[in-house]
C-alpha cells in the first residue's frame, strides 16, 4: 500500500474508535413518571414524584423547570442538582389543584454532563384535570397504568435511538473504510498487471 491509503485507513481506524467512545461515554439518563395525570377531588394539595436516573458513569447536572402552561400550579422542591454515577433522586412534585380549567404543560429535565458538556433533554407530562364541584372524583391520588408505561416507553425508546444512531455511524465507516481497501487492492492489481 501506499502512503496516502495507509493514512486515510490509519484515519478511518481512529474515527471509528472515537465514535465508539463517544457513545460509551454518551449520557446514560432517564427519568420515571414520564407522564403525571391528576384528577383531584377537592382543593387539597396532590403530592408527586420524578424520579430522575443517571445509569452513566459520569457526574451529571440536573436543570428541571415546568413549562408555563403548569408553571403556577406545581411546586418543584429540587430544580437544580447533581447527580452521581448511577445515582438516583426523587424530586417531589406538588401540585395545586384548579376548579376553573383542565390544564396541560410539561416539566423538561435538563441533564448535562459535566466532562464534555453534552446534554439531553427528557419531558414529563403534566395533566391537571379540573376538580369536580361537588368532589365526586374517585381516582383521587392514585398513580395510574398509564403513567408507569410511559415512563418504560420514554426509557427504551431513548435507547433505542442512541443505539442506531451508533450502528449506523459504524455500519458508515466500515463501509467506507472497505471500499478503500477494495480500491486500493484494485490498484495494486493493476500495477502488478502493467509491470508483468
């Protein structure tokens, strides 16, 4: 081979190990209560939870903010964190409850990883239905069905994304990477040819 193939090969070799490492080391988060419906039954204040996971091996700051649809609705006691290596936290939720209207918004979690800055986005539904006048609710407080498969559904399908994003990249290079060599020993085959 000659010089100029051999660096574009030595090249390839090392973009294929960055972005092999990039991806290892991309954020490993999820959050759970991926969507919070409330139905309340009286005025009183509805507690919740977000649970906020990183599965990474990196220290990663944590911004949580409400949109402004529920922004005056909902108490967040922990906006602002970090969150260690496979750490976990429970960030309490308070909601209050409206007569006048059905109101919809989201809070986003915000995680950024403090070595390379990367960062990533995940959202939580939030849907305070308007409490009936004469308290005849009965879903009350209770966690629903349709929270906790959400919040499997927001886990997997980010991984998901993150792991063919990754194929896809190294499936590029490789395929790159062949067509060199082909061309090269297409040349060489040629050369050998010419000289006999």
């Amino acid at each position: 081979m000659d010089n100029s193939a051999s660096k574009v090969i030595v090249i390839l070799g090392v973009l294929l190990l960055l972005a092999s490492t990039n991806f290892a080391s991309a954020l490993n988060v999820k959050i759970e209560n991926s969507r919070i419906v409330v139905s309340p039954v009286s005025q009183e204040k509805i507690y919740r939870e977000i649970i906020v996971k990183n599965m990474g091996n990196e220290i990663v700051n944590v911004n949580i903010e409400p949109s402004n649809e529920v922004k005056r609705y909902l108490d967040i006691a922990d906006k602002q964190f970090e969150l260690s290596p496979n750490g976990e936290k429970n960030v309490s939720v308070i909601i209050y409850p409206t007569n006048n209207e059905r109101v919809e918004g989201n809070v986003s979690v915000k995680f950024e990883s403090e070595s390379d800055k990367s960062s990533s986005v995940l959202f939580s539904t939030v849907i305070i239905n308007k409490a009936p006048s004469d308290g005849s609710n009965s879903e009350g407080n209770k966690f629903s069905l349709t929270e906790k498969m959400d919040s499997i559904k927001n886990f997997f399908s980010f991984k998901r994304t993150m792991i063919a994003l990754q194929l896809a990249i190294t499936a590029s290079l490789i395929g790159v990477l062949t067509a060199l060599i082909l061309k090269k020993k297409k040349l060489n085959s040629k050369k050998a040819d010419r000289s006999s």
